[in-house]
C-alpha cells in the first residue's frame, strides 16, 4: 500500500497539472497564441535555466556517469531502428504510407524526455540531477534521427535535400537545452561559485520551467483528433508506453542503474509522445494527424501506465 501511495503522489500531480492547462485551454485566458509563445518560452528559456541551474549547483564528480550516459543513448537508438523496422510490418510500405511510417517512427520513440522528465524526478527527489544527464545522452538523438526519418518519408520529395539536413544539423547544435547542459556541466567544474544574487534569480526562473510546461503541454492537446487513425495509434502507445519500458528497465536494473538514475530512464522509455513531435512533423510537410493522435492517447494513459511503473520499481525496493 505504501508503494502505491507513492507511486501516485509521483504521478498524479504531474497529470493534474497538465489537466489544468487542457481545461483552461478553452476560456479567453488562454488561446492557442497563448499556448505557443509560452511552449517557445519554455523552451528557450524555463527549461534551459532550470538545467543550467541543477548542474552548475552540482559536484560534477558525482553526477558524471559515462555508462549511463552511453546507455541513454545506445537504447534510445535501438528503440528507434527497430520500431522503425516494425514499421514496415504494421504499416504496409506504399506511396500512400510513407508519410504514415514517419509520423509512426517518430511518435513512437519520441517522449517529452525534458519537460516531464525533470517534473518527475523533481516531484520525487526535489532536485533533477541525472535527469540532465538523460537529455543529454538522448535528446540530440532524437531530433537527429526525427530529421532523418521525416526527411526519407517526406511525401513531397523523393530525395533528401543537403541544406535541409544541415539547417536540421545547426539546430541540434544551436538547441537551448543541451547548451544549457554543457555551459551548466562546464560551470559545475569550474572553482568557481555563483554569485548569490544571480543564483537565487536562476532559482526563481528555474522554479517556474515545470508547472508552466506542463500547463503549456495540456493546453497543446487536440482531443478530437485523437479518435482518428485508431490502429496505429494503439500501436504507438503500447510501443511508447508498454513495450519499451519492459524490454529496458529491467536491463538496466541488471546494469546496476538505481534510484533517480530509474526514474529517468523510465521517462526516457514511458513518457508519452512529446507534442514537439506533431510541431516537428507538421513543420516536414507530414499531415500531423497520426502524431497528434498519439500525443492525446499515450498522454492520457500513462498515467495509468506511469504509476504503475514507478510502483513495480518501488516495490521492488528500486526508488
């Protein structure tokens, strides 16, 4: 019973905060400009401090770890090739589904790894250390490989555009979380401390990255659309939400992964279809539908899925 009260203190705040932002999406406070400056705003700057400020307040010593790292990013990449592959399976390759194979690829690999990734690991311990360390093994892949597959199942070009991939390639490079994370790995080894002023105002920016993604993130939800495209759809949530979690977690409890390094992972694997995915595919002259779609469904069931994952690790005397 105490497993399952923690398990739900873990999660159900996450959700109740992103039904908030679904619920008030409708009202004249909010409006769909609203939503997407403040999902920008978030972003580019909430997010980004609130990385900075975790890491460069840690002792880089104890939160280096070259094998987890590696295993973010190896697994993440394994995930992708072979959902990819099913693919092909479950989507019959034709001209008609080469756009579809891309939304699907991407929709069922790629989880909001930033924003409920630090809500969850700040909600159980307090502070997101390792969490930083999980975007960063995972994060650059993603956008890399998401340009990739959007690219090859682009359904207006049958060739892959040179300036398309290097504009893709400076926006990796140029991405505000992962400058965050290195300039904050940087400043955390340096012998140095953070001026006191300077440090409680990134303190306060910081406090508010999490509650202002989540809201930003339910108010984002097109519910109606997620009744369309039913099949693949259900195949991307058991993907994103089941599949990966049972296949990974337990080899990485076998690695000797334990704690927040868990909880990390399990975002890594059992967070739902992150909505920069659907900015992402409409942006590539993909139609969205299917990624919308999996945004709305796998949202609203992990938190079914999610709480009971924290519970078996917890359970499990894991976290």
């Amino acid at each position: 019973m105490e497993s399952l009260i923690f398990s739900l203190n873990a999660t159900i705040p996450i959700f109740l905060v992103m039904l908030f932002g679904y619920s008030i999406k409708n009202t004249k406070l909010v409006n769909p400009t609203f939503t997407s400056m403040l999902n920008t705003f978030n972003y580019k700057v909430t997010l980004p401090v609130l990385l900075f400020y975790d890491l460069a307040n840690a002792d880089f010593k104890s939160v280096w770890n070259t094998k987890y790292v590696l295993y973010c990013f190896f697994v993440t990449l394994i995930c992708i090739l072979v959902t990819w592959l099913v693919s092909w399976l479950i989507l019959r390759w034709k001209p008609t589904t080469k756009a579809l194979i891309g939304e699907f690829v991407q929709a069922s690999y790629r989880g909001s790894a930033a924003v409920l990734g630090i809500a969850f690991i700040q909600n159980i311990y307090g502070v997101s250390i390792i969490g930083p360390l999980m975007i960063l093994g995972t994060v650059p892949l993603y956008n890399f490989m998401a340009v990739v597959i959007l690219i090859f199942t682009d359904p207006t070009n049958s060739h892959v555009d040179a300036k398309t991939i290097k504009k893709s390639l400076i926006g990796i490079l140029t991405n505000p979380m992962i400058i965050s994370i290195f300039l904050g790995l940087i400043m955390s080894l340096l012998p140095i401390n953070i001026p006191v002023m300077i440090n409680k105002t990134l303190a306060m920016i910081a406090q508010l990255a999490s509650p202002l993604a989540l809201i930003a993130l339910g108010a984002s939800i097109e519910g109606r659309k997620a009744i369309s495209m039913i099949r693949p759809t259900i195949f991307t949530v058991m993907i994103k939400l089941i599949i990966q979690p049972l296949i990974f977690l337990p080899v990485a409890v076998s690695f000797g992964f334990r704690g927040e390094q868990l909880v990390a992972l399990l975002v890594m694997l059992g967070a739902p279809t992150t909505v920069s995915s659907f900015i992402m595919a409409k942006n590539m002259n993909h139609e969205g539908v299917l990624t919308s779609s999996a945004v709305v469904a796998s949202t609203f069931l992990s938190s079914i899925t999610m709480t009971f994952w924290i519970y078996w690790l917890r359970s499990r005397g894991l976290i």
